[in-house]
C-alpha cells in the first residue's frame, strides 16, 4: 500500500510528462506547422489543442498578426531624372504558413530582407512614371494603392500578405533641393502674374463698360434736354409771336424800354451813336409839317406815324419829345 502511495506521484508526474510530450497550443494570434522528419505534414491549425508523435514531430509556431516593415529611406529616380529620398513602410502578415516557411525558413530578418526588395522594386518602377509633382500631389493616394497591390502579388511567393505600402516622406538631395525650389518659385511667381493680368484686364473690360454707360447716360441726357429746350423755345417763340402780333406798336416800344434799361442801367457807360439812328427814335421830337396833325380821340398819334428823324427848326428851344399816350413814358436815371 504504502509503495502505491509512493509510486502514485511518480506515475501522475509521467502522464502529465507524457500530454505535454504529445500535445500543443495554439494561440488566437499564432499560426503553426507539423513537421515530420523536416518535411510539412500540416499546416492548417485552428486556435486550441493539438495532438502530435514525440520525436517524429516538430511543430514552428509563428505570429499571425499584422506586422510592419520600416525600410530605410532609399533613392530613387523619377521620370524628370531627378533623384528622391523616399522613406516609406509596409503592413504585412503570414496567410500560407506553410509556404512561408518553405520560403523564409521562418527566419525574420530573411523575411524582411526579401520584403523590403519587393517594396523598392515596386517604387522604383512606379516613381520612374512620375514626375515629382504628381507623386507628392493628388496622385499620391493613387501610387499608395498601386503599390500595395503590386507588391501584394509579388509578396504571394512568400506565404504573405501585404496589407498596405505607404510613403511617410519623401525628400529631395541636397545638391538639387536648391534648384528645385528655385524653379517651384519660378512657376508660383508666373501664376502670380499670371492671376494679376488677369485681373487687370477685368478691371480694365469693367471700366471700359462703366465709361460707355456713362457715356450713354449723358448722350440720352444731354439729347432729352435740347428735346426739352427745343419745345421751350418753340413755345416760347410762339408766345412772343402771339403776343407781337396782338399790338405790334408796343411790342416794339417795350424792347426798346428794355435796351434803353440794359445800355444805360450802370450809369458809367459810353455809347456813341448818330442822332439819326433809330436806337433813339423814341427820344426824337416831332418834326412840324405845316401843322400837327390831328390827334385820336384817346389822344394817341395817328396810326402808322413815325417821328421825325431830325430835330425842328421851327422854334430855337428845345421842346419835350413826344410819347404817345397809350405808352408809359420811360423814366432814366442821367446821372
């Protein structure tokens, strides 16, 4: 009994020895493979516990989440001949564990030697189909999934899957950084310009249609007023003509109140006149013909009489010239 007490430990302590020999896990995040003799009996592992022979087994375990690979920054060459220092990396994971060990031998640094060529051939023969500008502009979104596709396909061969290929920078050499930039702020200044004439003629096309409507503003305007001043003198002509043709006689004796008003209103000036002239025909005394003639009824001169033009000889004394009566006399100032 007691030796059963003894050897119970033992025996318990060679089961367990003997599960653990015959048995592995496997993780959510691994991926595994039998091997037998060095050759790959079995590869698809669901997470959990599997069986397998002591000694003829061997099972290689390998991390089945995504991965990165930084690469060092490399040159390349674009399609312009200028060099670019691109820095970019790589998102991957193990999709064939089988064949991914076949073909890295399940080494790390093997796997990232081989990935990282794949990842520099793809740039370099996508950025030699590109210019500078268009990989660092909108076409950058573009090359990223251009990239990760074709280095997915290439990557296949080694049991893995390229998730995403992305560019973090991209640099230019020292010896043509200088140059680029001069010919970058060449361009800006010519679309500066560019953008200035443009608005300069703008200007220009907005001032000129300003000037022509004003121009037209002021033609119709300066055509509707001697439209207006045109039918103002028409109708003040008429009027005139209306009231001339009502009493002729003192139409006649009103203008020349108005000129005598408009000559002699300041009182310093000088006119040098004929006696005879007719300006003063209303100042001239009336010449005797034999005897005066008759006068109207409302005591007015005859009709049709005109004064003398010569001053009477008749009498040496100066007589007071005669206005009609119909007619107020004009008063002067003969200072």
């Amino acid at each position: 009994m007691n030796r059963i007490k003894m050897l119970a430990p033992i025996g318990l302590g060679l089961t367990a020895l003997v599960i653990y020999a015959v048995t592995f896990t496997v993780h959510q995040w691994e991926v595994a493979i039998k091997l037998r003799l060095g050759e790959i009996v079995d590869s698809e592992y669901a997470p959990g516990l599997h069986f397998m022979v002591p000694v003829l087994n061997n099972i290689k375990k390998f991390d089945g989440r995504i991965q990165t690979l930084d690469s060092r920054p490399e040159r390349f060459l674009t399609i312009e001949k200028k060099d670019v220092i691109v820095d970019s990396f790589a998102k991957w994971r193990i999709t064939n564990p089988g064949q991914f060990f076949r073909s890295t031998g399940g080494n790390s640094g093997r796997t990232a030697r081989l990935l990282s060529e794949r990842v520099n051939t793809a740039l370099r023969d996508e950025f030699g189909k590109r210019t500078i500008q268009e990989v660092v502009s909108a076409d950058r979104l573009e090359l990223m999934q251009t990239l990760t596709k074709k280095v997915d396909t290439d990557a296949a061969e080694l049991g893995i899957e390229v998730v995403d290929v992305r560019v973090k920078k991209i640099d230019l050499p020292p010896e043509v950084s200088e140059s680029v930039y001069q010919r970058m702020r060449a361009e800006r200044e010519r679309v500066a310009r560019d953008l200035r004439a443009k608005g300069a003629e703008a200007a220009e096309r907005i001032r000129a249609d300003a000037d022509r409507q004003r121009t037209v503003i002021l033609a119709n305007a300066y055509k509707e007023s001697e439209q207006l001043r045109g039918e103002g003198d028409a109708k003040a002509t008429e009027i005139y003509a209306d009231a001339f043709t009502r009493d002729r006689d003192f139409f006649s004796f009103h203008r020349s109140l108005n000129a005598y008003r408009s000559t002699f209103g300041q009182g310093k000036d000088m006119l040098i006149l004929q006696p005879e002239s007719d300006f003063f025909r209303y100042f001239k005394e009336k010449a005797p013909t034999g005897g005066a003639p008759a006068p109207s009824p409302e005591g007015t001169s005859a009709p049709g009489h005109r004064p003398a033009k010569g001053p009477a000889r008749a009498s040496r004394q100066p007589r007071e010239p005669i206005i009609p009566t119909e007619r107020p006399a004009p008063t002067f100032d003969h200072s």
